[in-house]
C-alpha cells in the first residue's frame, strides 16, 4: 500500500487536472470530478487490475462510469495511469479531441462505455458482470476472473432504471460488481435531500447487495471498502461514499466553496471560485495547471511495474490452461475476436404461413444450439415475442448457475437493453433481447446508446402491428417503426448506418433477416415481427431468393413494363400479393416489392434503386405505420396508404377490414392512383 500523505497528494493532483481542464475549456463539470478524486485514486493505483501492455486483455478488471459529465475526473486519472497526455486534457470538450465532454468507448485508453444519460452507465456494469459470469462457467477460472467496478451520482441512483439495475444484480447474486455510489448530497440545481430522502442503504440491501457506508474521502476508508467487497462471494456490493463536491475549492478570500450546487456545472470562476487559490491549496502551481506531480508519477509507474509482474503470472496459469484445454483457448480466441461458426441458414424449415415470430423462435432454436456465446433475453415475455425458441435449448441464469444462456430480465425493457449493452460492451458474447414493439417505448434511450457506440445487439420485437387486436391502442405500435428507423437513417461516427432495421414479410425473409442480423458486427440490429400469421410470399426457392432481402428492398415479382409498383414490408406484402390478384385480373400490370430495411435500400447504388423503383412511375405503398416513412420511397406520382391515428381494441381481422389493409382496398387505392 502506498503512503497516505501521497495518496492525497495524488487525489489532488486528480483534482486540480480536472478543475484545470473545465477551466480552460470554459466548460463542464469540476465539483463531482473534485469531490470523487479520492476513491478513483485508489482504485486506479491500488486495486483495479489490467495489462498495461495490453488494454485489451479479456480478463481485465472493468470500471464503468456512469456519470458521464464527471469525465475530467476520469481522464485525469487514467492520465496518471499513462493513457492520456497532458495536451490531450487540455484540449477538453474541443472538436476532434480525444477528451470529449462526455466520454466515449475506448477500451485501448481504459473509457470501457460511452456514458452521460444517468443511469444507464451502471447497469451496462450489471450487463458485464453477467457476461464475466457466463463466460467463466464455460472457459473457466483460470481464462476469466475479473471484478466489474461501476461508479454512480446521485442523479443516476434517482433514475428509474437504477431499481432494474439493482434488482437485477442482487437477484443473480453478481459478487462480481462492486460500485462505488457518490453520494455528495448536490445536484445540478438543487441539494439532494430536497427532492430524495429515502434510505439508499436499505433499499439496496433489500435488493440482496452488500452495502458499506464510508467517507468517501477517506484513503484509508475507501481501501477497506474496496478490500471488504472483494471478499464477498454472494452478494454484489455498493460502497456508498460520502464525499464532498468541489472539494479544496476557495473564493479569493479564502473562504470554501464546497458543497455549493453553484460549482457542480460549470467552470469554478464562473461560481465565484478562485482557480488561482484553489489549485495553491491543492499544492499545485497556478502557473502551471496541467502538471502531474513527479511522486504521482513515480507511484502510478510503480503500480505499472506491479501490473506487469502480476500479468507475467496471470499469463502463466492461462497458458498452461491452453494447453491442458486447447479447445477452451480456441473458443477464447474466437469469442472475443467477434467469430461466429458456420450456421446452415438454407437448411432452417419454417411451418407454411406462420408468424414471423414463429419464425424467428425456429432460428433462435438453431442459434442456441450453435452460437455457444451467445445470451438470449426477454423481458417478461419469451413465450409471446417467441425467443423461447432459444430458452428450450438452454435454461435461465440463477443465482450461482450461469450454465445457462437465458436471461429472465422480468418487466423492465430498458433495463434489459441497458444490460445487453454491458454484455456486448464486455465482449465474447452475443447479446439479443425481446419484447413487444409498442414496449420499443421504453428502450429508446438505450437504443441511441448502442448505435453511438456502434455494439451489435440484437432487439428482437414482436406483435409488429395494430394487429395485435383485441388488446387495443396501448399494445399495437402506430409511430413505432417510424421512431426507430430514424436511427436507420443516420449514421455513425464510422459513417455507416447506426442502426439496421428489418421487417421481413414472411418466415424466408425472416431467416435471412437473422443471418443479417448476425453479420452486423457494425451496429445494432432491430428485428420487427408479426404476431400474427403471414402468407408465405409465392417463390419456387423461398430462402434463396429472400436472399434478396439483403439490398434492403427487392422485388418479388413482376410483369413485364409494370404499369405500377406495389411497395411495403412485413405484413403488408402478402396483402399487396392479394390485391395484386384482383389487379392482374383486369389487365394491371404490376411489380411487387418488399423492402424489410428503407436505411439499408438508399446505401444501394442508385442504378439498383432505381432498377427497384423506377423514378416517375406509379407506386403504391401500404405501411402499418404512419404514412410518411414510405413518402420518400413513392415521389410525386406514387400514394401512400397507412396509419394516421392510434388503432382500436378488435379482432385483427376485422381492423384490416375496418382500417383498410385488405386486397379490395389496395385493389380500389390502386385504381384511383391509375386514374390520375
């Protein structure tokens, strides 16, 4: 253990770095990064394990913040750790820097998530734990043995999806998990205890954690807690940490400026805080802000040293654990380079004219039995959105059996996101979850974070339309489809599509949509299905030529100089099919196409989307969601037949009927568009 006294003179240094870059930024967070210095000191210096010479190591300890607007804290501290440089602290919150206001996954400088929703940061934590479980009940100890440290505020404690989070891990016993909660009594305008009294000791130790109740400012402290969390085997842990916010800061006066709201979101001059003062009672030098003290440094190369002697060891056991399991090391290998094995997607045998739901149960059954590494989730729901389909093959973590590969996530769909996420963000497995479409409601947040941090989760979500009947307007998603293909339509920072969204029109396009779905290692994948059962789509070779599907939009069938396109996915084509009959029937010559992914269809060529889509000819396009994300799709000769308003409670049949989704009706929207 290191010295007290350079302890502090190193949680100072934190201080100072992170006060000093929000400074010069003329923007950001210092009072939290200030006040938290001192537990990530430790941490970072004393505890946390990883290679040095390898940032990647798959059995490193993890740290995931979950506030992200205490950023300088962290790149303060990891620049001690000899992951950043003092320019780059410097150049916080500038365009193109490396230190953006909130951070932003990079697992070679140590960032393990992209965090600044509150909340959310935490429970991807959760979703690692879980991961590092799953994959040492099937490599071993000697291959994955890790701690998953999570760090939250205040803020992310109040956010709603911290009780899935907490349920959750107390639930499954993740001894694993230690989180440290800063608890500084300040928020961004009010103190704590005015808007949350309650007893955050008890409520996490009704939820099964261990709790520990320090000064978070405290060396001394902070290191039994952390010491005393390792040795739980049962319960995961949350050390909760008094500490105080904009800790050392002083007015020109003198006078402290601590635990003020007024220096949590916002430069310290800009709250009345001498910077000047501030940094000489840190015992750092005004002139000269961006210093690390050279003890510092010397004590953090010291931990380094330790790090690599400690590796060499880890590096023995795992060696001589290949060699004892040769197959084990492969599948190691494989899992965290993203491999997948060879799946026979042509051989998958679909019942006819089923749901697509049903369809996907059959390709998750082959999944389960082939993707070792791969976890399955739902929401409360496996026997309706059909990801029993992969449950049957395998059976649901418990407490102390991660055997399994299903994760029973109860009612709680944005907790459940948020945990796919921490699987995918841990790596060497698939992570895939469901519920129903309308429930996409609560997962939007999460759905953003994945696609900004471009990790390919698989959201399976079913009962795709109005539809689902009789349950009425709450259940049958309308704007849903619209919402989540925005993020179809924008990119990433890698410039690709930040999300894939598929809609397949029946069991063919299904399978092929899971094969895409597993080939997308670029981004999340969202995968829409019909609760109710759908025509099988007329083709001699229904799985090859859904191929098809993976240019986001083809055309099913055609008669030569088609006098109209008939355009949709999903449900909608078997009924375009149908009223194609009535059509053909009077001479109609007609092309139909199904275009599961509009985003994937416009990164076409523009000779394929027009060979699919003739510009200036007729089209004609039925959606079950609102008019407009086919607009863009028929032009200024073209008509659009969809939902404006909510949907009804009634059987699905009769709402076709009642809503206009029949053969007869796209026979009669088809004439009158000829007409014109």
């Amino acid at each position: 253990m290191n010295d007290i006294k350079l302890m502090n003179r190193a949680a100072d240094n934190i201080r100072i770095l992170a006060a000093s870059m929000v400074e010069k930024a003329k923007s950001g967070h210092p009072g939290g990064a200030m006040g938290g210095a001192d537990f990530v000191n430790v941490l970072f210096s004393e505890f946390l394990v990883y290679d040095p010479k390898n940032p990647m190591w798959e059995s490193r300890d993890r740290f995931f913040l979950d506030p992200g607007h205490m950023s300088p804290m962290l790149y303060a501290v990891l620049a001690l750790a000899g992951r950043y440089t003092l320019d780059e602290l410097k150049d916080f919150r500038q365009w193109g820097s490396v230190t953006p206001g909130h951070p932003e996954v990079d697992f070679r400088r140590g960032i393990e998530n992209t965090s600044g929703p509150l909340g959310q940061g935490h429970t991807y934590a959760v979703g690692a734990a879980i991961a590092a479980k799953f994959l040492q009940a099937r490599l071993g100890k000697e291959a994955i043995d890790e701690t998953i440290y999570a760090y939250i505020s205040d803020g992310g404690i109040q956010e709603e999806i911290s009780q899935g989070a907490g349920r959750v891990a107390g639930t499954l016993g993740l001894d694993n998990l230690i989180m440290f909660y800063d608890a500084n009594n300040v928020q961004l305008s009010t103190m704590v205890d005015e808007v949350d009294d309650e007893n955050i000791a008890m409520k996490y130790e009704a939820w099964g954690w261990k709790v520990i109740t320090i000064n978070g400012n405290d060396v001394a402290e902070i290191r039994r807690a952390l010491t005393d969390a390792k040795a739980e085997k049962e319960r995961p842990t949350l050390i909760i940490g008094r500490t105080i916010m904009g800790k050392g800061a002083l007015g020109a006066d003198l006078s402290s400026y601590e635990n003020k709201v007024s220096t949590h979101g916002q430069p310290l001059s800009a709250a009345g805080v001498s910077i000047e003062e501030t940094i000489k009672n840190l015992g750092g030098n005004p002139e000269n802000p961006f210093e690390i003290f050279p003890e510092v440094a010397e004590m953090y190369a010291r931990r380094a040293e330790e790090l690599n002697t400690l590796m060499e060891e880890r590096k023995a056991v795992k060696a001589a654990w290949a060699a004892a399991h040769p197959d084990l090391a492969q599948k190691l290998e494989d899992w965290f380079s993203g491999k997948i094995p060879p799946i026979d997607w042509a051989a998958i045998q679909h019942k006819a004219n089923q749901p697509t739901r049903a369809a996907s149960a059959n390709v998750l059954g082959v999944l389960a039995s082939t993707v070792e590494n791969m976890i399955c989730a739902s929401a409360d729901l496996c026997n309706s959105d059909k990801t029993d389909g992969f449950l049957k093959k395998t059976h649901a973590f418990k407490r102390g059996d991660f055997t399994g590969a299903f994760f029973q996530a109860g009612v709680a769909e944005l907790t459940m996101a948020c945990v796919c996420i921490g699987m995918a963000l841990h790596g060497g497995v698939w992570a895939a979850c469901g519920t129903f479409f309308v429930f996409s409601d609560y997962m939007k947040p999460a759905l953003r974070m994945a696609a900004l941090m471009e990790l390919p989760v698989k959201f399976i979500w079913t009962h795709d339309a109005f539809r689902v009947g009789e349950d009425g307007p709450t259940h049958q998603p309308v704007e849903q489809e619209a919402q989540v293909r925005l993020l179809e339509k924008m990119k990433n920072h890698s410039g690709k599509n930040s999300m894939l969204v598929l809609r397949p029109a029946d069991a063919a396009e299904a399978t092929v949509a899971w094969k895409m779905a597993m080939e997308n290692v670029d981004s999340p994948t969202g995968l829409i299905f019909s609760r109710q059962a759908v025509k099988d789509l007329p083709r001699e070779r229904p799985y090859e030529e859904a191929l098809n599907a993976e240019r986001g939009a083809y055309i099913i069938n055609e008669d030569a100089d088609a006098d109209v396109t008939l355009l949709g996915s999903g449900s909608e084509v078997s009924t375009l099919v149908d009223g194609a009959a009535l059509l053909r029937a009077e001479g109609v010559k007609v092309r139909i196409v199904s275009i599961p992914s509009d985003g994937l269809f416009h990164c076409q060529s523009k000779e394929y989307q027009d060979s699919i889509l003739t510009p200036g000819s007729k089209i004609f396009a039925l959606t079950a969601g609102l008019p407009f994300c086919m607009e863009n799709l028929v032009g200024p000769n073209g008509k659009v037949w969809g939902m404006n308003s909510f949907g009804y409670s009634a059987p699905f049949k009769v709402l076709d009927e009642k809503l206009g989704f029949t053969a007869q009706n796209v026979y009669n929207q088809v004439k009158e568009l000829l007409a014109k």
